[in-house]
C-alpha cells in the first residue's frame, strides 16, 4: 500500500486472549472438554466442518432462541385473533355469507399467517442480537494461520474477558491439549483507513445499480419504430387458433375442440324434468312449445316490478303473462326424497346462506341488508316480500323452487349457486318456516298447549 502507516494508537496491541490449532477434531474435542472443565466459559472453537458434540464440549447452554420464537408467534396468534375478532364481531359487525360474527374457522388464515410473520422477525433478529452480530471483524483474523479454519485444521479460542483468564495459565493449559501450535491473538493494529481500490469499487457497483433506471427512462422519454423486445416469448405470441381453421397440433386437425365429455354448459340442462324445472312441461294445456312459454315466462318477471302490482299491470302484455303464469302446471308435492331430515338442515343451511340477509332468519323480508337499505332511505329499495304472505302461503312447492331458480321481478334467480337439489332443499326449509309461524294446536305434540308452553 502506498499509504504511510498511521502512527500506532498503543505500543502494544490489545490481547483477546490464546488460539490453540489441532489437527483433527478428536484432539479438538478433547481439548475443549479440559478447558471446559478447568472452568473457562467464553471459549470457541472453529473447523472446517460442522463438529458432532462440539456444543457440548464447550460446555455451550441450548439456546434461548425458541422461546423468543415461541413468545413472539403466541403474540401473533393473539393479535390476529383479537384484531379479527375486534374488526368482524364489535367495531363493524357484518355478516358474510351467513357465517357468525365471530367465525374462529374463518380467522385461521390470517391467524396463522401472522403468526409466522412475528416468529419469523422475532426469531432473525433475535438470533442476530444474541450472537452480537453483525461483527465485520474479529481478531483471529489478524493470525494467518487461522486462515486453514476454513481448509483442514482445527482451532480453539480461550477469551481474554473470561471470568478466571490468567494469560500465562491458559497458555500452559492449551500447550497441555495436544495442539501443534498455541498463539496469542492481538488486537489488529494496521492501518484503518479503507483502501482506495474498495472504495473505488464500492462506487462502481452503485453506479452499476443506476444502469436499469437510467434505460427505462431513456426509453420513457424516447420513441423508436423497430418492434420491441420481447423477453417472455411465449406470453407475447400465444399459439391462438379462429374457429373452422386447421391446426397441426390436434390429431384430428381440427382447431375447435368438443366440450369435455360430462360436462354440461350453462343452458343447456335438459329442460324437460320436471324436478329441474318446478313444474311439469308435459302438463302445459297451451298447444305452445315449452321454450316459447320460457320465454314469455322471462318476458313477465321484466315486467313485473311490485309483487302485488302484477295483477292489475295495466299493459296487456303484463295481464297475459300473469295469466300464463298461473296457467303453468306447478310441481304440486315434494319430489321424491326431498322431504327428509338431511335436506331439512341442508335447506337451513343454504337459505341462512343465500336468503337470511334479505328475507330475514324468519322470513319475515326483514334481513340485514334489507333493514340497511331501509335505513338509508334512498327510495329504490324493495321490501323482500315476507314468506308468511298469504300470497306465498298458497302457492305450490313448484312455484317457490321457481322463483329461487329464476328470480321474481327485483329478487335475481339463484341459478348459479344452488343446484336443483340445493333449491328443493331451501323449499322445504321455506315451507317448514311458513308452518312455525303459523302453527296450529294439530302441529304441536300432545300435552304441549300452543299458546301456554309446555304444560305442567
Ligand atoms: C337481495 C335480496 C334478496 C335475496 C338474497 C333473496 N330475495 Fe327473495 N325476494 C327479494 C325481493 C326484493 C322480493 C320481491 C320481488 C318482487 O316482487 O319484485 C323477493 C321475493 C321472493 C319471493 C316471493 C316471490 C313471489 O312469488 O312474489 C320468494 C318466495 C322469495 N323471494 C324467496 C327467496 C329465497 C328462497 C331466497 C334464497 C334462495 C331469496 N328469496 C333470496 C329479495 C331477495
């Protein structure tokens, strides 16, 4: 180095007390578990390779580290938890998808996500804060032939700020261990000022950083006619083929593929079961087809807006579809197999789902979003009719699964997330809802009085 050496800041460097080097690991071993036992504790050892029992021998404690861990991730959980719960259950209690408001299966996600999160911090930086690091130097590095740590050979460091640390003992004590080589190691006393090639360095790779920035904004600020440059090729040109063309990469050459067999698009159900359809098209007295009167069906509930108005709609149009409405042969009974216990609770469970926040649990058109709208009083809200209507009392078991399945004036059709089964199910639990609150003496068992309760 061409820099002259600045003058020394002690005429002695600091000793970090003696390095003993071995040969193998065994004497390395042997050698830790007699300083361990002549009572030294801030003693390392270095190899080349990870030693088996090493910890031990040096008399090293298991780490602290996994209750940090487990204190931090514990933090976790209870943040998430409470942080959920405080959000969906009391500051903005809401319900979604008919789920409590306090739904713990629903939180799992973020609770565990969180929970990594803080075990995942906690544990790196308390790992670095309990080994002191990061530590750019230390004072073995001074000897160079600590240099084969990394290579074949075997090192054991007694620290000068141990407890007992007597220089001269220690020395002795190593010599006794069997190491070919015992050193003292001193504090590093060159020259501390960073040399002119790092430095030099240092600037050239944060210039080098600057090179991305400085092309994309070239490139913002410049315009070119030569096609650009494409990185991923296979999301640029994508191997698309037009309907009717041929390709090579079908067998049968064709680019248009067949639906996968079973599998069925949407419209395309057959449309003559009646169990699908909640009324029978066999039935229909009109000379009609089936899909005419759908699409007349259709064209009525565009017309229909009130659910009393329908009847004295005064356009023609509205008065023949009504007519025809009434005219279509509704399913008059439960199918087959739909009044059971199973579809029972599975009808609960789906009209809680799907028909609970406008029509109410009870059914009353009094559900959570529904009282909201109301609330906000914007003049445009419908009022879901009330189950317990007259009007719907009377009406088949056909015409409610129809209504669910197509939707009725202002309510949309649950088509899309209730399969024919589902929408039987929510039938049943409508009609099972209608009976509770309309109860008769007959309903209830014998000895219970309906107005009185239980009796004594
Ligand atoms: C977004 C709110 C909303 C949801 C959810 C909802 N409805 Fe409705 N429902 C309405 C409204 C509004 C009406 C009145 C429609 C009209 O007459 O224009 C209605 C009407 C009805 C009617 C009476 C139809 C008739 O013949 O007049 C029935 C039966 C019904 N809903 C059942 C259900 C069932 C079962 C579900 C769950 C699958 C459900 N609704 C989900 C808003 C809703």
């Amino acid at each position: 180095m061409s820099h002259p050496k600045p003058e020394k800041k002690s005429s002695e460097p600091k000793s970090f007390g003696w390095m003993a080097e071995y040969e193998d690991e065994n004497k390395l071993l042997d050698a830790a578990r007699k300083v361990r036992d002549s009572g030294y504790t801030r003693i390392d050892a270095f190899t080349p390779f990870p030693v088996h029992g090493i910890d031990e021998a040096l008399g090293i404690k298991p780490t602290v580290l996994p209750w940090f861990t487990f204190c931090a991730g514990a933090t976790g959980t209870l943040t998430a938890l409470t942080m959920q719960w405080w959000m969906n259950a009391y500051d903005y209690p809401y319900i979604i998808s008919g789920k409590p408001f306090a739904s713990w299966p629903a939180f799992i996600p973020v609770t565990f996500e969180l929970t990594v999160l803080f075990s995942a911090f906690m544990t790196l930086f308390a790992m670095l804060g309990l080994n002191g690091l990061p530590k750019l130097s230390n004072a073995l590095f001074n000897n160079p032939r600590f240099d084969r740590a990394t290579d074949d050979r075997f090192f054991l460091w007694v620290d000068s700020r141990d407890k007992y640390f007597n220089s001269d003992k220690v020395r002795n004590l190593l010599a006794d261990t069997g190491a070919i080589e015992v050193d003292e190691v001193k504090e590093d006393d060159s020259s501390d000022i960073v040399p002119r090639k790092l430095v030099l360095a240092i600037l050239t790779a944060i210039g080098a950083t600057l090179i991305p920035g400085v092309i994309v904004l070239n490139m913002r600020n410049s315009k070119s006619s030569s096609p650009r440059w494409h990185v991923f090729f296979d999301m640029d040109y994508q191997p698309s083929k037009r309907p009717q063309s041929k390709t090579t990469l079908f067998v049968d050459g064709r680019s248009q593929r067949q639906p996968v067999q079973g599998t069925i698009a949407r419209g395309d159900l057959d449309l003559a079961d009646p169990y699908e359809l909640g009324y029978d098209p066999d039935q229909l007295a009109d000379s009609r087809s089936a899909s005419t009167r759908l699409v007349s069906l259709n064209a009525q509930d565009g017309q229909e807006t009130g659910s009393e108005q329908a009847g004295d709609a005064a356009s023609e149009d509205g008065a023949m579809a009504a007519a025809s409405e009434a005219e279509l042969p509704w399913v008059q009974e439960f199918p087959e197999g739909v009044v059971s216990e199973e579809m029972f609770q599975l009808g609960k469970l789906k009209f809680e789902q799907n028909c609970s926040v406008c029509h109410g649990y009870s059914g009353y058109g009094d559900g959570l979003v529904s009282q909201r709208a109301l609330n906000l009083a914007q003049g445009y809200w419908l009022q879901p009719t009330s189950l317990h209507d007259d009007r719907i009392l009377e009406q088949p078991v056909g015409r409610i699964y129809y209504t669910i399945k197509n939707g009725k004036g202002k309510m949309g059709g649950y088509a899309a997330s209730l399969n024919a089964e589902e929408r039987w199910a929510v039938v049943l639990y409508v009609r099972a809802l209608q009976r509770s609150q309309n109860a008769s003496q007959a309903d209830v068992p014998e000895g219970v009085d309906l107005e009185l309760g239980a009796a004594e």
